[in-house]
C-alpha cells in the first residue's frame, strides 16, 4: 500500500473516533460539576468584560483597565477550554453538547499527533495502527469527551508535541526547537501534572539517547526554553500573582493511607484504565471489567515494555524511549504521595498505545511464529473496546447518566429559568452551582452555601431554623447523590420543626430516583405550613465531621471521601417514629475479593438479626433493608453489623479491613 494510501488509514482512525464521539455526545448524559468548570469562564466573556461572578481562585483571572481574561480554570488547569468555546459559545449559546465537541476535537489532535511522530519514526502503516488503537480505546473515548479532568488539552498538547518533535527530529534548528519548547510550556499550562509525563520523558532520553543529547547545540536548548517560557506564560503569571498557587493546591490533596494500601489501589485503578476505566462505567452504573481482562492487557503492556527495551532497536531510540517513558510515569503515579484517581492514569494509554503496537511490530519482523499471538491479542483487544464502547453507548442512551452525571441536570436547569426568574438560589450541596450556570447561559443565579456549613448552622453561622425563616429558594442533591450532607441534614431537620409556607418539588433521574430537590420558602412564615408527612432523611457520611458519635467500629478517613471498616463495625440513628429503610452504600474492592472469596454481612437492629448481604464480585453496593418501628426499641435506633471475613493484619498494614463504608441514610417516609 502506498504512502499516500496509509495515510487516509490514520485519517479513517481520526473520523471513527470522532464518529464515536458524536454517538457519545448525542446520548446526552448529565453535565458534569467538574465538565463545567473548564468551560464556565467562556460563558461569563460572553456577557461580561468583568471578573467572574463565581466562586474561583484568587488571581485565577487577570484584570486590566476593566478588563479580565482567565488564567486558569482551577489552581492546576489552565484556561484553555474556555478560550477555545468562547467563539463558540458566542455564536452559537453554550451546551454541553457543544463542549463536548470541542473536547472531541482536542482530543482528535492528540490521536493526529501520536500518529505523526510514530509515522516519522518507524512507519505508516505502524503509526496507522497506533492511530486505530487509540482510536477505538474506551477509556480514551469516554475521557476525552466527557472531560471532567483537562484530560482533552492534556492531549491536544501531547499531540502537539509529537507533532513538533518529529519536526525537529527531521530538521533540527532554533526553530524547530523553540515550537518543542512551547508544546510543553502548553501542556504545562493546561494540566500541571503534565510535568509528571516531561520529567518521565527527559529520564527516558537521557538513558535511550544521551549521547544525541550531548551533540545538541547551546541555541536549541536556548530556543526550546523560550518556546516553553511563551506557551507556558499564562500559567507562569499566575504563579506570579498567587504566590506559587498551584503547588499549594497540589498539597491540599495528599494520598491517604500506608505505600502498600496505595500501591494496591493504584495497580487496580491501571488494569482497569488500560481498557475501561471505573470512573466512566459508574456513570451509567456499568459492570466489573471480567477479571481476565484485568490482568491480560496490563500483562501486554508489561511485555511490550521489556520487548521495546531489551530488543535490538532497528527502528530508531523511539521504542525504547517510549518504554522507559512508561515506566518512569508509571512509577511516578504509583509512587507520588498526592492522591491519584483513574482520570490522571488514563494520560498513561496514547504511552502505553505506543509501546504495545511497536513491540508486536518488532516481533513481527523477528519471529515469523508470533504472528498469529500478534494477531490473535490484536483482535482480543479489538473486540474487547468495540464491546466496552457499544455497552456504554447503550448504557447512557438506558439511564441518562446517574448521580452527577444524570441528566436530571437539563430538567433541573429549565424549571429554575421558568420557576424562578431573575432569583438567587441556595445550593446546598456539590454538583449544581458551575453546570447550572453553563447550561442556562448564566440565567440560574446560585450561591453555594454548603463548603462551610454543618448540621447545626449554615456557612454564615446562622441556625438552620433562622436561614429557613428568612426564605428564599434552596436547592438540594437527591438522598443518593450527596456529597457533603450536612448541610442538607441540617436545611431538612429545620424544615421539620420550623414547617413554613413553602412549595416542593422533586427533579428525577431516569431510573425514578430522586436527582435534586427544589424548596420555595416564604420568609417568615415559620409554623404557618402543614407539618411534613415524612421525617427527613438521616445521613451518615464518611466525610461527616462528627462521624465518630455516630458510629463504631472505622478507621480513619481515606481519599477524604470513604473508611474502612473493622470486622465489626454501629450506625446510630435517631429513632424514626414511623416504618424506615436503611440505606448502606459500600464498596467490595478487588482485592478483598481475592484475598477472601466471598463475604457476608450480617445486620442487627436492637435484638432483631435481619438478613445478611453476601458479596461474591468487587464493586460498589447499597444494601437496603426494610425495618419495622417495634424493631427499633425507645433509644436510639443502632445498627449492629458483622463480616464473616476480613483481610488479616500484614507487615505493611497493621489493621484488621474489612469492606469500604461510604455513607449510609435512613429513610422513614
């Protein structure tokens, strides 16, 4: 096949991805919190010449004789996504849809870029390979264009400096170099992290390629550092004005736990990101990867790592520049003492992409035998992602996205615009404010009044009691959607004592569960309303201040969102007056499951044994269980639990683990 002809292959790969993403986008799941913030600044530009209204970073935006331009989304991304939708937006109305598509494009680039570099390397037809496997991964996909991370400017800018690099390989000079050094100024600016993978990637040249490097003249390294200088100067100046903001932020997320526990969770989170990542398939509440999957593609990549580093390299010090580069990254997300979650792994597959296609083409030409594994593992994975890619398809075409990402989000949008015109509503939870604000052009006027409330008092330090008296509208998350339930504990206890004059009504999901609450309150009308026909629902968090006075049997906060529990572990409640269900969101991980096969957990509520719960998979669950109120006694109603197994105190950790506890309600409606 012709040059020319391979490279219609790569540009086929590129309109199958964007294909993809387009069936993606037209399932319309729910706008993420998180989705809009990369994009919300765009929104504001577009009424506004003035600082963002919301919320945001101090020196986050630039001002100038009136004028105010953002430098970053958030403390660790840069601006990027809302310099690019602001045209956009101004043309044609922001959506998430059309986000989506601008993510889709970025992330189109990176695929482009990764194929260029490959192609000027080694071959056409193995950079079209590189391309197609890229193109059809499901966590690439799914990350790119439900970007909730900056994972789509991360991309773009890898891409773009694949681009730049095989321009420089093919003719270096000053200013080849310089565009090099403004890629990664780039990639700096739209992720920090991005350093991660730079400083991986100069450890790899410096073993694969340091004699070349010693040959290169003094101007190139001056003119590569100007190039980084340029592309990374927003992120440069924000440094600038916050004092070195984003190294301060990068320490308010320090990883919990001992090496070996982060080790453990870590190697999960990758044998699951190297196919189809768990962040993705619990937006539509998809099943566990089958465990054969979980070690035959990491085992791959394990491989194709020692291939590429051992092998004779005929084809250039790519191979094992990109191994090498892979371990080292690899090593830093293990090893990092900041918390990691699968969206930063993910930046691993275009790496891991390359590695594995080079190390089948290099056995390819070595052993005429190892065409048929070549081909055999070639169409595994192909069949593997083209499954994960149609299941979750169907799955958000099926549910609408769940939890933060239903779609409930658009239903919730258009009732605050026609209910509540021209008003400021309370949230009262995480996940409202920033895709509200996106999604109905800035017409939804929010104030988030949760980050510093408890169950006692409001952000303002003003009793539940007294903010209900004084009215206005309140919005909350459904009862399985909070994040941080104190404040919405605290709002709903008042509204069963103080029962003003009010209106409400609920937002659901597809699948009938409550997505978010609205309430209407007239000012001081406290005692002029019907008493509630329900009590209001009790939460305990794992994130809840006061969690130890209402539990036992915990340990200590971990990833500041969930703990593990004992063998033994108490929930109290107070006591509900009428029939309740209790509601317990737990989560079995993998190697629990390994360690002990099946668990069993059994329930006692005062001297009434209920059924046990047994779980034979990982995965997350929410045990619910009926309770009558003669079970519940006079005091306070205590939940007594068991498992039958636990993973036995080791030398790296000292506990007793049981399962992961996240949050438990009790419903008496």
């Amino acid at each position: 096949m012709s040059d020319q002809r391979w490279s219609w292959v790569i540009r086929g790969a590129v309109i199958w991805y964007c294909l993809l993403a387009i069936l993606l986008i037209d399932a319309q799941p729910g706008f993420n919190y998180d989705e809009a913030i990369d994009v919300r600044g765009a929104v504001h530009l577009r009424h506004s010449h003035g600082e963002f209204p919301l919320p945001h970073q101090p020196n986050a935006w630039y001002c100038l004789k009136g004028h105010c331009l953002p430098l970053m989304s958030a403390r660790y991304i840069g601006a990027v996504k809302e310099y690019i939708c602001l045209p956009l937006f101004a043309m044609f109305g922001p959506s998430a849809g059309l986000a989506r598509l601008v993510a889709t494009m970025l992330g189109a680039l990176g695929i482009f870029g990764v194929a260029s570099l490959v192609r000027s390397q080694v071959s056409a037809p193995v950079a079209a390979a590189v391309a197609w496997a890229m193109a059809i991964h499901p966590s690439y996909l799914a990350m790119t264009v439900l970007d909730n991370s900056a994972f789509s400017p991360w991309m773009a800018a890898f891409g773009l400096l694949c681009i730049a690099a095989a321009a420089y390989l093919k003719t270096p000079s000053p200013h080849t170099a310089f565009w090099v050094g403004v890629t990664v100024g780039f990639g700096v600016w739209a992720r920090a992290n991005y350093t991660w993978m730079i400083a991986a990637l100069c450890a790899a040249l410096v073993i694969s390629a340091w004699r070349r490097l010693l040959t290169l003249p003094i101007s190139h390294w001056a003119w590569a550092t100007i190039g980084g200088l340029v592309g990374g100067f927003p992120f440069l100046w924000y440094q600038v004005l916050s004092h070195g903001g984003t190294w301060e932020a990068m320490g308010m997320f320090p990883a919990s736990g001992s090496l070996f526990q982060r080790l453990q969770e870590r190697v999960g989170m990758l044998a699951e990101a190297v196919l189809a990542d768990g962040e993705r398939r619990r937006i539509w509440g998809g099943p566990d990867l089958p465990s054969w999957q979980l070690w035959l593609f990491p085992a791959m990549i394990a491989v194709s790592c020692i291939v590429c580093i051992v092998f004779k390299q005929r084809r250039g010090f790519l191979p094992r520049t990109a191994a090498l580069t892979l371990l080292a990254f690899t090593g830093i997300f293990f090893f990092t003492g900041i918390a990691v979650a699968e969206h930063h792994i993910v930046t691993l597959i275009p790496i891991a992409v390359i590695v594995v296609v080079l190390a089948g083409w290099e056995l390819l030409h070595q052993y005429s035998s190892a065409r048929w594994v070549v081909v055999a593992l070639a169409a595994v994975y192909m069949g593997s992602a083209l499954y994960w890619q149609f299941a979750t398809l169907n799955g958000l075409r099926r549910t609408g996205g769940t939890g933060p990402w239903s779609d409930g989000v658009f239903e919730l949008s258009k009732r605050l615009q026609a209910d509540f015109p021209g008003r400021d509503v309370k949230v009262l939870d995480w996940g409202l404010q920033d895709n509200l604000f996106v999604i109905s052009d800035a017409r939804v006027r929010t104030r988030e009044i949760f980050w510093d409330s408890t169950a006692d008092q409001t952000d303002r330090h003003v009793p539940w009691l007294e903010e209900t008296r004084r009215g206005g509208v309140f919005v909350l998350n459904g009862p399985k959607n909070r994040h941080f339930p104190a404040a919405s504990t605290g709002f709903l206890l008042a509204l069963a004592q103080g029962h003003p004059v009010m209106r409400r009504y609920t937002v659901f999901q597809r699948n009938g569960e409550s997505y978010a609450e609205v309430v209407d309150i007239v000012p001081d009308t406290l005692g002029g309303g019907p008493e509630l026909d329900s009590e209001p629902i009790q939460e305990i968090s794992a994130v809840d201040p006061r969690f130890e006075e209402k539990a036992m049997g915990f340990y200590g906060l971990e990833a500041n969102s969930w703990r593990w529990t004992k063998r033994e572990f108490t929930l109290a409640f107070q006591n509900p007056r009428r029939a309740a269900t209790i509601t317990v969101h737990v989560t079995i991980p993998e190697i629990s499951i390994q360690h002990s096969g099946t668990i069993t957990m059994s329930l006692r509520v005062g001297q009434r044994v209920l059924p046990p719960e047994t779980f034979s998979r990982s995965g997350e669950y929410a045990v619910t269980r009926r309770l009558e109120p003669a079970w519940m006694g006079n005091g306070p109603a205590q939940f007594d639990f068991r498992l039958d197994k636990t993973m036995i105190p080791s030398a790296a950790d000292q506990r007793e683990l049981g399962i992961i506890f996240t949050s438990a309600s009790l419903d008496a409606k």
